[in-house]
C-alpha cells in the first residue's frame, strides 16, 4: 500500500506533468510542491528516473483497471473482452497527459547521462504485457504460456500505438483490435502444432 507521502508526491508529478514541461521539474520543487521533504522524496522514490517509474506504474495501472472490468465484463469471450478493453483504453488515452508528456519529453540522469522516453516505454511494455497476459490465461485459449505473452504483447504494442498516434476512432481500432485477437488467441496454431507440420 503506499503512503500518504507518496501519494502526494505522485499528484504533485501528475500535477506537473499535465500542466508543465517534464523536463524542467526538480527534485526540490516537487518536494515543495508536494508538501514534504527532500528526504522523505528521496525516500520514496529516489531519483527522477524513480519518479518517473512511478508515475509511468501508476498511469498503467489505471488503464488496467479498464482491462480487468472489460474481462469481467466478458467472461465467455476474449474476443469480446479484448474490443471492450481496447475501446475503453483507447476512449481515455487522449485525457493521459500524465503519460503522454512523460514518455514524450522526460530526459532524467542515468548511468549514461540521459536515458528516458525509451526505457519508460520499455517498462510500459513490459508490465501491461505481464498483466494483460494473466487476463488472456484467464479463457480456455490453446497457447503455451511463452506463446501467450507472444500474444499479449502484440495487443498491448498494437493499443500503444494507436493510444500514441490514432488513425482510427476509438470504435475502429477497438474493432481492429478484436480482429486481430480473434485470430492471434482463436485460431492461432501453437508452435508445437506448426513444427509437426
């Protein structure tokens, strides 16, 4: 459960993040922002990179919350769980400003000097993939579990991209989205079956 501190910390970031330049938050005026201490900031969530983590984590969180209702909302069908969760996604990703200005324009100190956009991004990937895999386990679908991840990824990258660049209304891509799920989870032959062929 996190702490109240951190709790402020995050709304302070969102804050920032929705209304101002990523890149010109520090460490200082947020804890100012936020109410609380370097120390206790520090504490919480380390460095910048830490910071933005967290926010990137909680910003994902929420549109798995989305996820997780359209599967209950669908229990008999993924194909019908994956359009809703794809159009509710895609319905509220427009309002993500919070992600949206951190995977676009964070540059935070790494061992490199500048790391950013690219390894939130890699971390986005990586943890809706994870979760949204555990929903797909969920239905009777005849995929080993790497094969499964397989499958995720593709619907998380392919929801990504068009929650970063549309080119479709929500109901298309949402609809494009079904297409593919139908074909990736219903009717896609294991890696074992294609090897005996």
């Amino acid at each position: 459960m996190a702490s109240r501190s951190r709790d402020r910390i995050v709304a302070a970031a969102a804050r920032w993040a929705a209304e101002e330049d990523w890149s010109r938050l520090t460490m200082s005026g947020l804890a100012r922002s936020a109410g609380v201490s370097r120390q206790t900031l520090y504490n919480e969530v380390g460095s910048k990179a830490g910071l933005t983590e967290v926010l990137v984590l909680h910003e994902l969180e929420l549109f798995l919350e989305l996820v997780e209702k359209a599967v209950g909302d669908h229990p008999e069908s993924v194909v019908a769980a994956a359009r809703a969760a794809a159009y509710a996604v895609l319905s509220k990703a427009p309002d993500a400003s919070v992600l949206q200005q951190i995977l676009a324009k964070s540059q935070v100190d790494g061992a490199d000097g500048r790391s950013g956009p690219t390894s939130n991004a890699f971390l986005l990937v990586e943890a809706a993939t994870a979760a949204v895999a555990r929903q797909l386990a969920r239905y009777p679908i005849a995929l080993t579990g790497g094969e499964l991840s397989v499958a995720a990824e593709t619907l998380v990258r392919l929801v990504l991209s068009q929650a970063s660049h549309p080119t479709a209304s929500p109901v298309q891509a949402a609809d494009d989205v079904a297409w593919v799920a139908a074909r990736l989870l219903a009717t896609a032959p294991s890696r074992a079956s294609r090897a005996a062929r």
